[in-house]
C-alpha cells in the first residue's frame, strides 16, 4: 500500500502543455502545482522542484507537552528547521492530483522524469473528468444524516440510547473473546484425546 510523498512545483513549468492542463490549473491560484507520488520513497517526505532541480525538504521537529482542550494528543510537534537536500535521482515519477470543482470531478496524473536530480521532461499522463452530481447529493445525504444523528445524540432518549449501544458492544465483544477462548480450550482439549 505504502505512503504517498508531495511533490510541489512551480506553475510555470506546466505552461504550454494544452488544454486540459489548463483547465486543470484554472481550479487553483497557487504558485506552485502540489502532486501526490508515490516514486519518491514513499516517506510522507515532501519534495520540491526548484529552478529545475529536485530537492527534499528535510523537516525536524520536537515534541511540545500541551494540556489544553482543544489538543487532543497531549502536545503537539513543533518545526524547529527545515532544510532543502539536493537530489541528484534519476528516476521517473508519476505525480496526481484529484480536484473537485463545482460541476465536474477532475484526475490528473503527469509523468516526471528527473536526470541526475533536473527535471528534464514533464508530460500529461492521465486526465479524467467526471459529472460530479451523483457524489454531491450523496454528500448531502450524508451530512443530512449527520446532523439528524447529532440532534437526536442530544436529546434524553438518544443519550440513553447510545449508551445502551455502547455497553451492549461491550458486552458483546468481551463475550466473543471469552467464546473464542473457550473454543480454543475446547480444540486443545480434542487434539489430546
């Protein structure tokens, strides 16, 4: 499965390269083109392309202790540097991204290809645009269905109810262990006979 790397790209690398690109580009103002691949090392590592050349942004950080309510881990990691490697890869890497835009759904996928760290070639690989009606209105189902579960979490009846669920899931997973426990004694028991 692995993890994906972001790969940020100054935009004026995709000019001139059609339509479609175009068209994927007129969906954001940003100055930089953020694809994810999965070529790179699959780190969650960030890479950039600057003036042609590959780097990797090298990030430490350290643990902050934090009590506050709205932090819910305890602390938070907090950046103390970040530093751009030089990379001198050869390697070809495929970058997506997936846009949603107001009518339509948008996939992109374009090919990379790096000698010895200087993005040498940049190609449309993949494009897919689909109607994007079906997945909005079942969004707005769902969230419709949320706030209908979150009204009645607040009301005498669902807090009971929700409560019963819980300690009846409970119940039944602590049983399903002790059955699982029973059988596997039960097993060893026949192997012995």
């Amino acid at each position: 499965m692995g993890l994906y790397d972001n790969i940020i790209i100054d935009r004026e690398h995709f000019s001139n390269m059609g339509e479609k690109v175009d068209k994927y580009l007129s969906l954001f103002k940003k100055e930089t083109v953020d694809l994810q691949t999965k070529d790179l090392g699959e780190s969650l590592g960030t890479f950039r392309v600057q003036n042609g050349q590959l780097f990797y942004e090298r990030v430490e950080t350290e643990w902050i202790e934090s009590n506050t309510p709205d932090n819910v881990f305890g602390g938070y990691a907090q950046v103390i540097s970040r530093n751009l490697e030089e990379r001198n890869d050869s390697v070809i890497v495929y970058g997506c991204d997936f846009r949603n835009a107001e009518h339509f759904d948008l996939w992109i996928e374009f090919k990379l290809i790096f000698l010895n760290g200087k993005l040498n070639e940049i190609s449309l690989h993949e494009y897919s645009e689909t109607d994007n009606s079906a997945r909005k209105k079942r969004e707005a189902e769902i969230f419709g269905e949320l706030k209908e579960y979150q009204a009645f979490a607040k009301t005498l009846k669902g807090k009971i109810i929700i409560k019963f669920k819980r300690i009846l899931k409970r119940v039944l997973y602590v049983s399903s262990l002790r059955l699982r426990n029973f059988a596997s004694k039960l097993d060893k028991l026949r192997y012995k006979l």
